[in-house]
C-alpha cells in the first residue's frame, strides 16, 4: 500500500508543470508556441534563457524529490524506481495539462543522479558535448540517455539489475517521445539550439485556423455590404 501511495504522489510531483508555468508568467501559452512541448528547449526559443533555466533546475528536481522520498519511506529498489518512473510520466502526460507534456529528459536526469550518480553525470557530459558540438539539443539528449545505460553497465558499485531495467525503459521512453525530433534529424531539418519558436503548435493550428476563418466571415460579409454602399452612392451621384 505504501508503495501505491509513493508511485501516485510521485505522477503528481512530475505532473507539476514548471515550463508551463513559467511562461504562462512570462504572458505566453507554451503550448500554442513552436512545438507545443513544455520542456525547457521550448521554452528556450518561445520565452527566453532566464525562463529556460528556471526550467532545466526544476524539472530534476521532480524527478529527485520523487526518488528521495520513496527511499525516506523505505521502499524496496522496485519501490523506488516505480516511483522514479511514476515522476517522468507525470511529467510527459501530464493530467493537468490534458495528458500533453514534456519529454521527459530532464525529470529522468533527476531520477538517476540520486539512483547512479556517476553513470548519470558521465551521460550529461557526453549529451552536453554533443549539444555544443552540433547545436542539436534532440541528439545530444537522446546520446546522454543512450549512454548512461552504458556507463552503468560499466560501473559495477553502481549497477543492478533493477537500475538498468527503468535506465533502458527511460531510453525507450525518450526516444518514443523524440520521434518527431528523430524523423526531423534524419531529413536535415531540425532546429538547431538558439533559433526561435515561430507559428503555433501543431496540435492546436487546426482549432487556431477555425477560429480565424470564423472571424473573417463576419468581416467578408461587411466587406461586401460596405461595396454595396458605396454602389449605391455611385448611383446616386450619376442619377443626380
């Protein structure tokens, strides 16, 4: 029971959506902007660095309270992982933002920097490398998560084999939740870091193109009786 109760507080704390907020403060709607994600690449190129790294501090930390409390509580290694898993898919579907969320990185850095320290940082260094390396934040991310399964393989005082089963089912995760990124890197345009978020989401343009045709009706048709008038007028002045 006591396990239940950490894996449902753990989905609520990964739940709580920092990117979100955190441009909602900054007057933008993150999931109307760019890509509709609310993770902190997104909220880079919508709102800002400052809005950016408030992000990158806070979406771990979900990640890491999750973990640290089920292991205050006591809970066995599966315990605590479920509890770490818990806290990433709150993060990526979200219940209050409809199910939609982030993708996850950053809740699943939180996660193992408390479960295998060295493995994890060993990941960031080799993901931050690549970012720097080629401006790709989508590549860098998906080689940090692919390498610290390797690390903690190699890494015996860390490895189990609990730890390597949610470190490769997070790799999976990830990588489900990056296809588009995936998809775009493979044809040679996705963004490069720094560029700005321009349009809308993709998921939300069709209901933003509804509302905008049905504000141009009303317009179309004063258009016209606008023309009509002045019709009228034009005959008026030749009768005359």
């Amino acid at each position: 029971m006591l396990t239940v109760l950490g894996i449902v507080l753990a989905y609520f704390l990964g739940s709580i959506p920092t990117g979100y907020i955190i441009a909602k403060a900054n007057g933008v709607d993150i999931q109307r902007i760019g890509s509709g994600n609310i993770g902190a690449t997104n909220v880079l190129r919508s709102v800002g660095r400052g809005a950016a790294a408030i992000v990158i501090i806070t979406d771990p930390l979900k990640g890491m309270v999750a973990v640290w409390l089920a292991m205050l509580a006591g809970l066995s290694e599966w315990g605590v992982l479920l509890c770490g898993l818990a806290a990433v898919l709150g993060n990526n579907y979200n219940i209050f933002l409809g199910f939609r969320g982030g993708k996850g990185i950053a809740t699943s850095i939180g996660v193992f920097i408390v479960l295998a320290p060295l493995s994890t940082t060993l990941g960031i260094i080799m993901g931050v490398f690549t970012i720097v390396l080629c401006r790709y934040v989508s590549m860098g991310s998906m080689i940090g998560m692919s390498t610290t399964p390797l690390f903690l393989a190699l890494h015996r005082p860390e490895f189990t084999g609990p730890k390597m089963v949610l470190s490769v089912t997070l790799l999976l995760l990830s990588m489900w939740r990056h296809r588009s990124n995936l998809v775009r890197l493979a044809q040679g345009v996705e963004r490069r870091i720094g560029e700005r978020a321009t349009g809308v989401a993709t998921s939300v343009a069709p209901a933003i193109e509804t509302s905008d045709t049905e504000d141009t009706e009303p317009a179309q048709g004063a258009n016209a009786d606008h023309n009509e008038a002045e019709g009228t007028a034009e005959d008026t002045n030749v009768n005359q």
